[in-house]
C-alpha cells in the first residue's frame, strides 16, 4: 500500500521519448546501454545503484538525466528510495522493436 | 560485363560490423542516419552524392569513414563511380533487428 502510494513521479518530469537521433545517442554511450539493458532484463524499476558499476555517483546521475531527457527513463520514488523505470511501452511505440534488438545485442556482448 | 568486373571493393578495407556501441555512435549522427537510410530503402549501392544534402563533400567523407570502420558501409567502384554499399545482410546477422528498427523510425521522421 505504502509502496503503490509512493509509485509516483517526484518533480523530475517525465520527458516524451526523443526523436530518433536523440535516443541512439542516449543509447551509444556504453555505461548508459548497460542501464537500459539491466532495466529491460529486469522488467521492473529497479534502483539506481543497480544500475551500474566502475562508474561515480555523479556521473550516474548524469547518464540518467540523458536518458530520461530522450524518453527512455523515468525517476521514481518506491518505498522512500530512487528508482529509475524503462518507459519500454512507451520507446516501443514510438520506434517499434528498437530497444529489443538493441537490449538482445547488448546481452549477446555481456555473455561474452 | 565491365560493370561486374568493377564490382570489387578497392583499397580501401571493408571492416567487420563493430560493437553494439560503435554501430550505435556511428547511426546517432543524423547525417549518417540519413545516410543509411536511403541505402536501406534503395537496396542497392548507391553513389556517394547520392546520400547527403547539405553538407559538403569532404564532411561527407568523414561521415562514410566512421559508417565505414564500423562496418555497415562497404566503398565499391561501378563503372568507374565511388558507390557505396549498405552491408545489411552482414549487419543484421550481427544486430538482428536493429537496422530495420532504425530505419523505420528514420523513414517515418522523414515523412513528417
């Protein structure tokens, strides 16, 4: 109940998904591509220090800001703590089966 | 028959398709982007004047070098013209999925 109550945006606004040229460079960065593809493998939001490794505070929370500026994030606070949500619904309607083949190469690249 | 004997690439190499982050970066740039897309829609090699507006020639070159090492353009001499050549077939063994994604939402940007 708690947690549904929180399942709101805070006062970060939730962008429209970008156009084109803005998501492929929200996605060409590798640090930012091993977020989406943690969120997409996951399925749910998940938090942010999930999300990455190798990598600061700051320069997390600036990757974020690119991708929730093209569309492809939204922040979300979940029992008092950040989360960071795929919009996949959303990026898929707007550029069907882009996030898939690139979430399936990006996997491909991890298991290697 | 002249046509087919000159369908060889000429010194310059043809690279293999790169990383996810590499196809990534070198399609973000809306030159590039473009210029893949009427590659993609053409389906067959196209003159290298053919794929841009806008931009002068020497920028153009820069643009096809980084399509180029990141192996989704192949440079191909027919009939004695500088073509270029969409490497689709090696691209979506590669990347299944991607180019087609890409260069729907390409299309339907173009179309606006």
């Amino acid at each position: 109940m708690v947690e549904v109550e929180a399942f709101h945006t805070d006062s970060h606004p939730v962008h429209p998904v970008g156009s084109l040229h803005q998501v492929l460079a929200a996605l060409q960065d590798p640090a930012r591509l091993e977020m989406v593809r943690r969120l997409r493998n996951a399925g749910a939001p998940l938090q942010c220090s999930a999300l990455y490794d190798g990598i600061n505070k700051s320069t997390a929370t600036h990757h974020f800001k690119i991708l929730r500026e093209a569309g492809l994030l939204e922040r979300l606070v979940l029992g008092g703590l950040t989360h960071q949500r795929l919009r996949a619904e959303e990026v898929d309607e707007a550029l069907p089966g882009l996030l898939a083949s690139v979430v399936e190469g990006a996997n491909r690249e991890a298991a290697r």
